[in-house]
C-alpha cells in the first residue's frame, strides 16, 4: 500500500549485506556500487549507479514509504465491439485470477487481441479496491499502451517513465520496470506485458521489483506471444495458450528460400521485390551494413531504411506508417508492435535469428481486419534449428486455434 519517497529517515538507500545493496532497486551488483568523497556528510559515501537516473541512493541517504489508502472505484471502460470467443475465455480467466490471486503466463499469438482481454480484470481489480499496474519493457510500448486504454477507461492513468512523475494516487499505473522500484506492495493486480522483451539481465531483478510492488495475494498476469523457455517451464501448469487471432484466420506460415550472400549481392532477390502495387514489404536484416548495401543494390525498389540507432527513426516510423514507402529495409526494431495492413515480410539470413525473433517478424503479417493473403520468406544459406522451431510452432497455433473452434 506504500509509495517510496525522497526525504526520510527510514529506509536507508544502500546498506551491507553479503554486499553492498541497495534498498531503493534492489541491486545487488557490485560493479554498480561506486563510493566517493561526500562533502556535505564529510565522509566516504558508497552509492547506487543503478538507479542514479531516478534518485541518489547511498549508504548516507534514507527514504521513507508513505502510505496510500485502496480506494474501489467504478472503473468501466468503453469498448464498440464485441470479444471473441477466445478473448472471452482470457478475460474469464484472468478475472478468475484477480479474484483469487496467483499468477498466469498467458501465451497469446501474435494478433490475438490481448490488450481487450484484460479490460475486464483491470475493472474488476479497480472495483475491488486492488491498485493496477502495466508494466512494459520500453518507454514506446508503455506509451502506447497508455494511450490504448486512456480510450477504453476514463479513470485516472498513471503513467510513468523516465523523466515522468505521478500525477494521480498510483491506483492505475502504465510504467516501465524501473519504475516500480516507487511502490512496495501495493498492486493488487500486475500484469507484464511482453516479458520475453525484457533484457535478460534484468530477469532475476523484474521477478524481485514486482514481488516487491505486489501485494501478498496479487494477481500477476505475464503476457506475450513468445515466452521465454525459463517462463515456460516454471508456469507450465499457469499457463493459458490463445492459439487464435482476433480476425480468426490462421497465422500465416512461413516459407523457406535458399540464397546465399553472393546471390543476394548479385541481385538475385529482385524477382521477390516484383510484387503486386498497393502492398507493403517490410526486410529484416541483422546487420546494418548490410543493409546498407542491399539498400543501394536494390535501389530501383526505392527501399527505406531504419534502424534502431538512426536519427531520424521517429520521423521515418511515422512516414512508414502512414505508407510512404512500398518497400522498408530494417532490423529488429519493427520486430514488435509494427502493424501494417498489405504487408509481406522477408528475413534476409533467417538462420541467425531465435525461433522467438522469427515468430514475431512473421507475426507482422495479415493484421488488419481486411485479410491479406501475405508472404513470409525466410532467406537463408541453409535451414537452421531455430527456423524450425519457429514454423513448427506457427503451425501447431493454427491447429490448435482450428481445433478449439476459434478459425474460420
Ligand atoms: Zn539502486
């Protein structure tokens, strides 16, 4: 039920243990532990780097927890359509979890709708007086999903991320990870969105910030559509699979293209940039220069390139977006929440990505409501394990979803 504040005199910020800690973020690597002359304690200080870009944690600065009261609220949320069955059937389930406590791993295929499935756990968290948070790996996920349901709710929003501060009483909080270091138990309901995309580093340390933000009988909810195989395993039994889209047709399945460098350097992809006007073709590449060079050497397509590194990234996400360009040379930075309708998707030297990786770049296709029978290829200069793994795992979502009633 408590916030975390500047200023007080209980909680002091790194203490010794085994080692050095700190009791702000809960870190507990030594390399982030740096100690200097403080003037104004005219003593050594050991402080965080951990957590610097949000306070100055050390061993002669303390905090204080100050109390929120739980306030149920109406909480109802405007939605113009109606779920689908599958959708119906996870928002049940996670309710179910709201009211008992525990925790799911909702496995969701790309597209599936998940956002709409968890409208009704927040109300009915809300309802019951349980505070809420949505925690996302990045800042632009976290934006975006923000703005997603500041449309679907009308209660206050907390949002919080990097230079960010609370606005409202923390009832209703969209954060990034980091910032949940704020709240010792205090969510009655946490729901993870895209766990897989968190960095891995960050694993044991997410697991201790949400225990630590949660109360003792939270509902946690992880969501994604490509769990990590350590998730998988541990939640094999807490696990909710959602093979379906929400349009109900199947995910399409990917196609394998052997070409090699020098094919590829010698213009032998042009007759796959032939292709219908009016759709879009998103590359992957995982490697800048290489794309460069396959930028110029297929120039006559007019390809655009973006990266994650690239200035004008913004800029060139917005033009693509709003479909300037019929053909986008990019790395992974539009391997998520990238949705195009007439899109076709090829992955240049597909046997250097996880089988993750490859599911969510195919997942890019056929998003809209309006079908599109659109092509995934993986290029490659031999078929790998984890191209496999990805098909098979495509495939066995479809069978699932048919089975389950939930295709057309
Ligand atoms: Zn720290």
């Amino acid at each position: 039920m408590s916030l975390i504040a500047e200023e007080g005199q209980e909680l002091r910020g790194v203490i010794k243990r085994k080692g050095y800690y700190c009791q702000y973020c809960m870190n507990d690597d030594q390399q982030l532990f740096h100690h200097h002359f403080h003037h104004r304690f005219g003593k050594e200080v050991v402080y965080c780097r951990a957590c610097i870009r949000m306070t100055y944690s050390s061993t002669e600065t303390y905090y204080n927890l100050v109390e929120i009261k739980n306030l149920p609220e109406q909480a109802d949320y405007q939605l113009d359509f109606e779920l689908t069955a599958q959708q119906q059937f996870a928002s049940r389930e996670i309710v179910e979890v709201v009211k008992t406590g525990g925790r799911r791993l909702v496995h969701a295929v790309t597209g599936a709708g998940k956002t709409e499935m968890i409208l009704e756990g927040i109300r009915t968290a809300r309802q019951e007086g349980l505070n809420v948070a949505i925690v996302s790996p990045r800042v632009d996920v976290v934006k975006e999903v923000a703005l997603r349901m500041k449309d679907y709710f009308s209660c206050d929003i907390d949002v919080l991320y990097q230079g960010e501060t609370i606005l409202y009483d923390s009832r209703f909080v969209i954060s990034t990870v980091q910032q949940l270091v704020k709240y010792h138990h205090h969510f009655g309901l946490v729901i993870v969105d895209e766990v897989d995309a968190f960095p891995l580093p960050m694993d044991k340390r997410l697991q201790q910030l949400i225990k630590r933000a949660a109360t003792l009988h939270s509902a946690l909810i992880y969501l994604t559509a490509t769990p990590p195989a350590r998730l998988k395993k541990e939640m094999r039994e807490e696990t909710l699979v959602l093979p379906a889209r929400y349009h109900r047709r199947p995910l399409p399945v990917p196609t394998y293209q052997y070409m090699s460098r020098q094919q590829m350097r010698k213009g032998k992809m042009k007759r796959y940039f032939e292709r219908d006007a009016g759709s879009f073709l998103l590359v992957f590449f995982n490697d800048i220069k290489e794309m460069e060079e396959a930028a110029e050497i297929y120039k006559e397509y007019k390809p655009v390139t973006v990266y994650a590194a690239d200035v004008s990234r913004h800029d060139k996400v917005a033009a693509i977006r709003s479909g300037a360009y019929p053909v986008i040379f990019t790395t992974t930075i539009l391997e998520r929440g990238f949705t195009m309708a007439s899109l076709d998707v090829f992955v240049v030297d597909a046997g250097n990505y996880s089988a993750e990786c490859l599911v969510q770049m195919a997942g890019r296709v056929d998003r809209k409501s309006v079908p599109y029978k659109g092509q995934v290829i993986f290029f490659h200069e031999g078929v790998t394990r984890s191209m496999m793994q990805a098909v098979k795992e495509i495939k066995e979502m479809n069978r699932l979803a048919r089975m389950k009633g939930w295709l057309d």
